[in-house]
C-alpha cells in the first residue's frame, strides 16, 4: 500500500495525476486517487520534525514536500508549508505564511497570498489570486465528494471562505468576506434568481459572476434575524477586469 501511495504521490506532485479534472466539459472526481492518499495517512506513523523550539509532529508518509530552483515555483520564506503530493505549476507564488494541503493542484500563474489555505484536493486552474486569509476548503471523505474548484482567471477576495465542493467559474470574482458552501444559495441580482447546489450537491458560481456578501431575514421568526446570503451584483466587465488585473511582473 505504501508504495501505491509513494508513486501516487510523485505523479501528483508532477501534476500528472489530478484528484479531479474536466472531462468533456465537467468536472470528474476520481476515487482512486482520494482512496491511495488515505493510505498514505492509514499506514504512516507519527514522527518528530521538530526543528529548535519549535515542536512539529506528524506522519512520516505525509511531511511537507521540498522544492528546488527547477520548480520554478516562489516560495517566499516565512512560515508557509506544502504537503507532499500537492502539485504547485511553475510561476505559482506563494506568500508567507500559507498552507497548501495534500492533493491540491495549483495551475500556472497563480498567487496564494499571506494566511490563505488550498485545502487537501482543492483545484485551483491558472491566473487565480487567492487574497490573504481566503480559505479553500479540503475533502478527503466521502470518495466521490467533488473538492472545492476555482477555475482560471477566477479572483477570491480577502477572508472568503470556499466550502464543500464549490465550483467558481472561470473569471466570476468573489468579494472580500464572501462565505459560499452548498447549502447556502446565492441570489443573482441580474438575473432576479436564486442559484442552489445541483442534483449532485455541487454548488457553482456563473462564469464572470461578481459576487459579494449580502442577507436575507431568517424565515419565520419576529427578531429581523439575518442569515448569509451571497449576492451577485453583476457580470464581469471592462472596469471589473481592470480592478482585479494581476501584475505579470510578479510572476
């Protein structure tokens, strides 16, 4: 088991291998790939990676995974760690202190900025910017849960939160404290209606959607109670784009 899961490893690291990708213009999860990470977790045993002061354990199949300059990839020194079998593309910058869990995969172009998280499997596509403190949640179980998706060119405000298999399209922008999970519909204000998760329980933010946060009174109670409820305000356009441009040069 453990050699399945070492080579797993290596081919996601390499990118060869996704927990989830598009096929034929949707997005498959692909079981196999969560069980042998699971394994990895299953048959490892604790050891001590404490480094002076500072006390870290964890298990010995599932430590932070080394870099070298061939990556390619930034990592900015102070604090940010990348499990083994996340697969970060080259040009990807990631800004200190932030996590990238087992799994995930982070496309070309992208920015992982201070106190931001990529949770185990999240897919994260090219020329995303994920603002400090924006937290993409991780699913390992059940097997066939879809993880959390950002597609290209998408842009995640500061201190949002992701959650529970949703799907951001390519290019929707998602405002500072917006908090998105399946269970909670977005209301679309262009369009006069509610978007709810689908059939297979995957929530999915339009393409080019401007969302921010936004309430609705809680139904059947007297207190003018209010609940969560994002908001689309508008489609991406020419001054939407222009606000949220990413810097090549950082790259």
């Amino acid at each position: 088991m453990l050699e399945k899961f070492n080579e797993i490893c290596q081919k996601l690291e390499s990118g060869e291998l996704r927990v989830a990708r598009k096929v034929d213009g949707e997005w498959k999860v692909f079981p196999e790939v969560k069980e042998a990470i699971l394994d990895g977790f299953r048959y490892g045993r604790i050891q001590d990676c404490s480094e002076g002061q500072f006390c870290f354990f964890d298990k010995d199949t599932v430590l932070p995974r080394t870099f070298t300059a061939k990556d390619k990839v930034r990592l900015v020194p102070g604090g940010t760690a990348v499990r083994r079998g996340a697969y970060l593309a080259p040009s990807v910058v990631v800004m200190p202190p932030a996590y990238v869990n087992i799994g995930a995969y982070v496309d070309e172009g992208t920015m992982i900025d201070s106190h931001a998280l990529v949770g185990s499997c999240a897919q994260v596509g090219r020329g995303v910017h994920l603002s400090a403190a924006s937290q993409l949640g991780g699913v390992l179980e059940p097997i066939g849960a879809l993880p959390v998706i950002i597609e290209d060119n998408a842009f995640i405000g500061g201190n949002c939160g992701i959650y529970e298999g949703t799907i951001v399209s390519e290019g929707a922008v998602i405002g500072s404290g917006v908090i998105i999970t399946r269970s909670t519909p977005i209301y679309d204000a262009v369009r006069k209606c509610y978007i709810r998760s689908d059939d297979q329980g995957r929530m999915v933010v339009p393409p080019r959607a401007v969302v921010v946060p936004g309430s609705r009174p809680l139904p059947g109670n007297e207190e003018g109670i209010q609940i969560n409820l994002p908001v689309i305000i508008k489609y991406r356009d020419e001054k939407t784009a222009a606000s949220v441009a990413l810097e090549d040069i950082l790259r």
